[in-house]
C-alpha cells in the first residue's frame, strides 16, 4: 500500500490531526489525573490539618491541575490554528472535555460530602442507620428513573421521607452531645428520648429499604415481562436472527468464491 492510497484511505489524517490528538489526550489525561488526586485528598487529608504526608497529596492535587489546565491550553491554542483538524475531533470536543471534568469533580465532591457527614456520626448510634440510609438512597437513585405508572406514583408519594429520615440521624447525634454535658437529674429523660428517637429512625431506616427492595422487584418483573408474553426475550431472539442472516450472508459470500473458482479454474504453474 503507497502513500497516497494510505492518505485517501484514512482521509489524510497527517501530522497535524495526530499532534492536536495527542494534545487532547494529555489535557484529558491530567484532567483525570486531578480528579483521582482531588478525591484522595478529600478522603485522606484530615479536617484538623495538614501534615507531613498528606501535604503530599495537596501538593499532587495541586501540580496535577495546574497541568491539566496548561495542556487544555496548549490544546486550545492549536485547535484554533488547525480548525479542519478540530472538526474531526468534535466528538472528543470542548464540550465533552468540559464536561469529564465536570464530572470528575463533581464525584470527587459527593465523596468528600459523604465522608464528611458520616465523620459526624462517627460513634453515634445514628452510625449505621445512615450508612443503610446512603446505601439504600444510592440504590433508589438509579432504580427511580426507570419507574413509571403507578409505581412512579407510589414512590413519589414518600419522595420527602428520606430528608426527614435524615433529619432523625441529626436530632439522635444531637441528643448525644446533649447528654455528655447535661446534669445527672436530667440524663434520664434524655436518655429514654434518645432510645425512642434511636428505635424510629431504626425503623424508618428498615422500611426505606424495603420501599427500595420493591421499587427494584417492580424493575425486574418489569424487565421479565416481555419474555412472559411472548415466550422468549425479544433482544435475545432480534440478536439470533441478526446472527443467522449474517452467516446466511457469509455462506453466500462463500459460494459465489467457490462458483468463480469453478468457472475459472487456476493455471496451473509453467504453463
């Protein structure tokens, strides 16, 4: 294969689309690169202060997205000298990388939220109700979008209970720092208020779960449905037919070679 078939073959992609490539790639590349170091030290980086190791980590977050802005840069400068060049990377674009970082700090501040509030509940008996209610909160957040109907419905009904559930994990944490500095005489009624307001957000916890179980169990009847009513699964059976007319193609593909080959036979050498 010569040259110039290979640049009519891949459309003459040469030395500048490769470079304005490499370009994006490397701004793409740090920019997730500063995410990854921007979640870690979140998580790593005590809320007292910093110390000998974790500076480390601000120190990479730092040098990390002080890169990735430097190669958007230098991807941005190039791709207004090379705008042919740009137009093939559209897809790969501003706005896709815009949004990647978008998206990477975003995840890195849920992460950090998270683990800031559940520091708040380090030791409290609203501990482990509020990582079951994150889980669960989590699980329903992927599971809602794909509800409709009356379950939609349903679900929509009970949509402000999970603040309030949350709301019940605070008044628990609250009740505790009250009862470290209230006097003797009064710790007994704390107390019986904490164990009442600990047993209704055990409750609230334990039927916001279910809620979500059946939220889910609706989901995957849903999804089980159309192979009840016609007796297969419908992707399985469109996938099957695409691969059988695809090797019908190939077969006839194979006879046509065999036909030319018997039509004209191949010389024998030295003839």
């Amino acid at each position: 294969m010569d040259r110039s078939f290979r640049r009519q073959a891949f459309g003459g992609m040469g030395k500048p689309y490769k470079k304005l490539r490499r370009r994006f790639r490397a701004a793409r590349r740090w920019t997730v690169l500063s995410g990854l170091f921007g979640g870690a030290t979140a998580i790593l980086v005590p809320y007292a202060g910093l110390g000998g190791l974790d500076a480390i980590w601000a120190a990479l977050t730092g040098a990390s997205i002080g890169m990735a802005a430097l190669r958007w840069f230098d991807y941005k400068a190039l791709s207004r000298s090379l705008p042919d060049e740009a137009a093939r990377l559209t897809q790969h674009g501003h706005y896709t990388l815009a949004g990647e970082l978008s998206n990477v700090a975003d995840a890195a501040a849920g992460v950090l939220h998270r683990k800031r509030t559940q520091s708040q509940f380090r030791g409290s008996a609203a501990g482990g109700p509020y990582e079951r209610l994150e889980a669960a909160s989590r699980a329903y957040g992927e599971i809602i979008s794909r509800l409709d109907g009356p379950a939609r419905e349903a679900v929509d009904d009970v949509s402000d209970v999970e603040e309030q559930l949350r709301g019940l994990c605070h008044q628990v944490r609250g009740l505790e720092r009250s009862l470290a500095v209230a006097p003797r005489e009064q710790r007994a009624a704390l107390a019986e208020g904490h164990r009442q307001l600990a047993g209704r957000l055990e409750s609230g916890v334990r039927a916001y779960e279910s809620m979500v179980a059946g939220a889910a169990q609706i989901m995957a009847e849903n999804g089980t449905l159309p192979g009840a009513v016609h007796g297969e699964d419908m992707v399985v059976r469109r996938l099957t037919d695409a691969a059988d007319r695809l090797k019908g193609f190939a077969a006839g593909l194979g006879e046509m070679r065999d036909l030319h080959r018997g039509m004209n036979p191949p010389t024998p050498p030295g003839v």
